[in-house]
C-alpha cells in the first residue's frame, strides 16, 4: 500500500548465543560462600538472639560493668550523698540504676554506640535518663562536622533530640568520624561459621545422626536408568518414611535393583566440632571474655578460673565503665554546670580483692609517705570526711 512506509518495521530478533559451560553455571554456584548482612539488626538477630555464645558474652559484659559500684567525687572531696548519686540510683520511673547501665552496655556491645537521653526541667538536675535503641538513632552533623541534633525514628514518627541532651557513647571506629565499631562487628565471620556449624549439627540429627547415603539402582540386565514413574515413587516414599527424628531407625525395604550404600564422615566431618569451638573462641576473643568463662572447651590460658576472672574485669569490664563512666560525668556536668566525676569504686570489686588489698598494703607500710599522699594514691580525699 501507499502509507505502508509509515509503518516501524520490525527489527529480527537478535542472534542466540549459547555458551558450552551454561549447563555448568548453575553448579558452580553451589560452593559461594554466603555471609549474613552486617547492618545492626541483622548482628544482633543472628550474634545475640541467635547465637549462645554471643548472647553470653554480651550478658555477662554488660551485668559484670552495671553491678560495679561506683563513687562520686570532685577535685575535694568524696561524696556520700549528692544529686548524681541519687539521679543514677533512681533514673527513671521504669528503671534501677543495674537495668538502666546494663541497657546501655549491651547497647555499646551490639551497635559500637550507646545513646542516653535527660529529661530536663526548666532548672536544675535531669529528671529522668533514658537508654534509646541504637539502631533507632541517626546522627544529624553540623557545618562544623560535630553533632547538632540526633533524629529517633520508630516507624514513620521521628523526633529530634538536641545534641546537649543526649548523651553518645562510642567505641573508636578508624572509618567512620561519628559512629563506633561494635565488638559484634569483629567477630562476625566468627559468628556465622558457629550458627552454620550448629544447623549443619541438627539436620545430623534429623538424619537419625548418620551421615547420608545413596540409592543406586542397577536395573535389569544392567540398565541403571529408571523411568520417571519409578523415580516419583521412589523419592516420595522416601521423603514420607524415611525422613526426620520420628523415621530414625526404621528399616528400609528395597525392591529389586535398588541398593543401598551408606557413605561415611570424611575426615572433614570429624574436625567439624574443632572448628566450631575454634569459631565460639574467636567470638569470646573479639567480646574479650575468657572462654574459660563461657565454658568453652580447650582453653588453658589462665591457670585457673580465679585468674580468668580477675583478667576479664582487668581487660574488659573495667576499661568499659571506665569509658562509660567518664563520658556521662563529662555530659552531666555540661548539663548541671555542677563539676562532678563519677567513677568505679575499685574496693569493692570482689574479683579483684587481692590486688587491691595488697595495694593498700604495700602504701601502708611506705613510711616515706605522707597520710595526705597514701589517702591520694589510694583514691581517697587528702582529709577523712568529719
């Protein structure tokens, strides 16, 4: 027709091309290794709440660093009784002083940033602290690069808190200016290669605890090929009789040409357990908890329990309250304008009694001293309180 020029014509279809190892591609996939998401809330779902030796390490970090006692003091004195004291002994109406900084602790442990919240009147001390969710919390950066604001998202709802009224806890991180690197973080390979070790543990188990095995069938005449019938059969009896903990045990009954033959761990399979000790270590390493603590096996660092102990509050718990302790004081006093320093009470540490009561030997006995000077390398006022 005359118009048929207008009308687009349609291009061929482009050539197929087919590649040899297209067949193979789909098994080369099967060995990649796959890791889990290392966002917070992936961490913590699988490092925390699904993992025991995670969940340990936090715990007992976290209970060990919020039951220190603690000491209020200024460039003076000590003090009994004083506003912060009393703040922290009741921080909110939900809350003990050991619910509060346990909260903060995991908190610091999980995301590498604890955030606390004041409540503050028109005048005064804060009326209540609050610990708020890590992973809820966006930092909001001023032209100067320090922090204006922080935004608290639940949801679609978002509120903004003033950077003074929040107090932000965080561990170094040598990448990132505002954030901190949480000891989950490290010990995530750690992590994934003890929960892949333990589901590969209960689907042995579900196989009735033994490795598996092969049917082959050797036909008739040696024809070693079934039809599909046979196959469909074959494989829907097997997933309906043989398979999971209530089948363990039950014998199989093969018809002619079928046989079975049982394959047996592989040297791999019986370092399986080594490797997933070797993973639950790395996980207590990167937390810094004894495994002796965790009652991981084959640990024989530290000569006793006593010894382990007393490492883990020198290590790990009191470095930790120390860097918490000292940000909140330094916080509080911006807040109050009142110059107060609250910090571990080292005398009542039971863990580590011995040391300190040899401390407290060795300055008694020093008679080069002044009692102004042995007070002060003790951690006390200069002058006893009257």
């Amino acid at each position: 027709m005359v118009l048929d020029f207008l009308k687009k014509s349609t291009p061929a279809a482009p050539e197929a091309k087919a590649s040899a190892s297209a067949k193979l591609a789909v098994w080369g996939s099967s060995g990649r290794v796959v890791w889990s998401p290392r966002d917070v809330g992936s961490l913590t779902k699988n490092g925390f709440l699904g993992n025991p030796v995670g969940f340990r390490a936090v715990k007992v970090i976290a209970e060990a660093a919020a039951a220190l006692p603690v000491i209020c003091r200024d460039a003076e004195r000590r003090y009994e009784a004083h506003p912060v004291l009393a703040l922290l002994g009741r921080p909110n109406a939900g809350q003990t002083r050991a619910d509060l900084l346990e909260a903060a602790f995991a908190q610091l442990m999980l995301s590498g940033n604890a955030y606390v919240e004041a409540l503050m009147p028109e005048e005064g001390y804060p009326a209540e602290l609050h610990v708020l969710r890590s992973d809820r919390m966006s930092l909001i950066p001023g032209a100067d690069g320090w922090p204006k604001a922080y935004d608290y998202t639940v949801g679609a709802r978002s509120h903004r808190y003033p950077a003074e009224l929040i107090c932000h806890i965080r561990n170094f991180h040598p990448q990132d200016d505002h954030h901190g690197l949480a000891p989950i973080q490290a010990a995530a390979t750690a992590i994934d290669v003890h929960n892949s070790a333990a589901r590969w543990s209960k689907a042995l188990l579900d196989n009735a605890a033994r490795p598996s095995g092969a049917i082959v069938y050797n036909g008739l005449e040696g024809s070693g090929t079934m039809s599909q019938d046979q196959f469909d059969r074959l494989q829907m009896e097997l997933e309906s009789h043989h398979q999971g903990a209530r089948n363990a045990g039950r014998p199989m009954l093969l018809e002619g040409g079928l046989d079975w033959k049982p394959m047996g761990f592989s040297p791999s399979d019986m370092e399986f357990q080594k490797t997933k000790d070797a993973a639950a270590r790395d996980i207590a390493l990167a937390f810094g908890v004894p495994p002796m603590l965790l009652g991981i096996p084959g640990d024989a660092t530290y000569a006793n329990y006593a010894e382990a102990n007393r490492a883990f509050y020198r290590l790990t718990v009191l470095p930790l309250a120390q860097k918490v302790w000292a940000s909140m004081s330094y916080w509080l006093s911006g807040l109050t304008g009142d110059v107060v320093e609250v910090t571990p009470d080292l005398d009542g540490v039971p863990a580590l009694s011995a040391e300190r009561e040899a401390q407290w030997r060795r300055v008694s006995e020093a008679a080069f001293l002044t009692d102004a000077e042995k007070r002060r390398m003790l951690g006390l006022s200069e002058q006893p309180e009257e």
